[in-house]
C-alpha cells in the first residue's frame, strides 16, 4: 500500500488508515481478524478513541499492540476538555491498549470555540498533553475537527498541533467549504499532517463509495481514515486506495456539478443566481441551512430507508445553535423574497431557489429542538 509523509513527523503512513469506531460492533475475534487483516494488507495506521464503546474499540486494538505493537502507527482519542480529565483518560487509554506510549494523541471533536477557550485556559487538556509529551507518553499531538472549519482555523492559531483530521467528501464541500478553501491550505503551510476522514459524509455516500474515496484522496492528504465491520467492505476499501488515480481537474468539476446526492437541491455555492433584485445573499442562505441540516431535509418523499438514512444524518452534526445564530445577523432575511423568480433560471443546477428559501428560513428560525418530529 503507497506511503504518504505525515507532515513533519517523520512517520510514513499508509494511505489508507483504519478507524477503530466500528470494531465496537463486532466480537472480539472477528475484530481482531479484520485489524491483523489490515495490517498484513500494508496498512500501517490505527486510530481509536477512548469513547468508542466506553473503551471496547481500545481493548481490541491493544490485544493485536501486544503481539504487533512495531507494525503500526497507533492514535488514540479524548473529548475530555481538562488537564486531569485528559490525562486520566490518556492513563485508561494506554492501559486498554497495552503500551507506554501513543503515537498521536488526539483531543478530540475539537468543534466548538467554547471548546478552545477551555482546553487553553489554566488546568485546561494541553496542559495535561504537555506534561504527557515531556513524560513521554505522546510522541505527537493532534486534533480532530466534524463540524466547523473556523473553529479548526482557530485551533491551528491557538497551539501548535502536529496532526489534525477533518472531514472531506463531495457532498459536504457544499456545506463547510472552508474545510478545503481554508484548513487544508493552512495546515499544508504549518507542515502538518493531514488525515481525512468521512470521505462517505458518515456513509451517505455509500452508493457511490468508489468516486467518494477518489475525490477525497484527490485532495492531496496524508491518509483517508476509514472502518470497516466486514472483511468485504475491508477488502474493497484497499483495492480502490491500492488502485488510486488522482482525479483530473475536469473529473473533480464534473463530481462537484453532476453527483446525484448533490442532485438539483444542493446548492452548489457558483453565485450564478446573484444579484437578488431585494438583495438576499441566496448562497449564503443557503449556506447556513447545510449548516444546519446538511441541506438533507428537501421536501422530497422517499423510500424509508433513504428517509431513515437522512433523518440519522441531518443533526449527526450538531451545530444548528451556530446556524440559527449566524442566520440571526443576516439581513436581508430568505423570508422578503418576494417570488419575482429571476434567480431560478440563472441556477444552472436549476435548483427551486423560491422553494428552498422558504424552507432554509422555516429551519433556521425553528426554535424547537432537533427530532422534535419523531414520536416518543
């Protein structure tokens, strides 16, 4: 499997990594057959996360660290926000995954700026990951972000990270741009390892899995973090990485416009529908509303699996407080137009643009909380 620099770290990883979220689901033999698989497959990167399955994911990896511990990179993960929480999560950690030391440590789903200010302050987690690096548990230190690029700008601003990982795929390109016009530049600046990871935007691209894993190792990261829970979906994501081709510019435009879960509700961010004769910022409408649901509730009656899917995945997030408030300040608010119709054909994606601000501004002035649709 083709190695990648990890930024300045000096590791050669593989370009394909695997994510431990998903061995929580399966018994403990057949996890460990699908991570020694991995690794006898050329893969040289394991990451996890003291929150997968309360320690469970950790406990499997650290059965193979104990017999393979030299073959691998090996990461692990804490949402804890304090100095003595991180580092007594980072004790556990090391305990389930039987080693002295991690090669990255993760403070993790980095996703909010409450979130900076708390893990900076006196007592705050890297306190806790200082002490760990002089004490040499950490060789590296790294932060993953889900949800909001200009959160992870900051944290590249606020201390100096060896590693970050942030989602990259061609349907939420749509909805956090500056994750790949602004925090990948950044980071390739600063010399830092990148990792990707939701390449299937948290498998809702798993129609088109092939085209989703090529988009994202098109843009250049160090490694596309994947799970797998099957030896299939194992075999398959390492066939397609060891066969990767970068797109070409026309194909990474032709993904960008065409794809079918883009579809024509998406909107794609090109300005074409400017100006507004009232002068809604339409893009930025819309903007806010990927921000808030990931533009996935449309309108549109779907199968129950697709609705299922969609329902599961429009809050995955969990940003909408952000949305609604950055919508707060915007004016002209998407509830003026007036329906006078000179955007729609301008819209080469021939997006319904009346229609969608209108439900764009029923979500984001939504002041009940998420789900509150489902019965309980």
């Amino acid at each position: 499997m083709e190695k990648r620099k990890l930024g300045s770290t000096g590791f050669s990883i593989s370009l394909l990594g695997l994510g431990g979220f998903h061995l929580v689901e399966l018994p403990e033999k057949e996890a460990l057959r699908i991570v020694n698989l991995y690794l006898d497959q050329g893969g040289n990167y394991l990451e996890t996360a003291e929150s997968y399955g309360s320690g469970n994911s950790e406990e499997k990896i650290g059965k193979v660290a104990k017999v393979r511990r030299n073959d691998f990179i090996l990461a692990t993960k804490s949402a804890q926000r304090s100095k003595e929480g991180i580092t007594r999560a980072l004790e556990g950690s090391l305990r389930r995954l039987n080693t002295s030391e991690v090669d990255i440590f993760f403070i993790h789903g980095l996703n909010r700026f409450e979130e900076l200010d708390e893990i900076s302050s006196s007592q705050g987690a890297l306190e806790g990951v200082e002490k760990a690096k002089k004490e040499g548990k950490i060789r590296f230190v790294a932060f993953s972000n889900h949800v909001t690029p200009e959160v992870a700008l900051n944290a590249l601003s606020l201390y100096p990270f060896d590693i970050l990982m942030i989602p990259l795929n061609y349907f939420d390109r749509f909805n956090f741009p500056g994750w790949e016009e602004e925090v990948l530049p950044r980071a390739r600046e600063k010399r830092m390892g990148i990792l990707a990871m939701k390449a299937l935007a948290d498998g809702f691209l798993w129609e088109s899995e092939r085209e989703a894993i090529r988009y994202t190792l098109s843009l250049g990261v160090d490694s596309l973090v994947m799970g797998a829970n099957t030896e299939e979906y194992l075999r398959r994501d390492i066939e397609v990485v060891e066969n990767f081709v970068p797109f070409t510019p026309e194909e990474m435009k032709k993904v960008r416009e065409e794809a079918p879960e883009l579809g024509s509700y998406v909107c794609r961010q090109c300005d074409k529908c400017l100006p507004c004769p009232l002068g809604i910022d339409i893009p930025g409408v819309f903007l806010l509303e990927g921000q808030y649901d990931r533009q996935m509730q449309d309108g549109i009656i779907r199968d129950p699996a697709q609705y299922a899917l969609r329902d599961r995945l429009r809050f995955w997030l969990g940003n909408q407080d952000y949305a609604q408030k950055a919508y707060q300040e915007l004016n002209p608010k998407a509830s003026v137009c007036n329906e006078c119709g000179e955007c729609e054909p301008r819209c080469p994606y021939k997006i319904p643009i009346i229609y969608k601000l209108n439900l764009a501004h029923e979500k984001l002035t939504d002041t009940r909380p998420p789900g509150y649709c489902r019965i309980s």
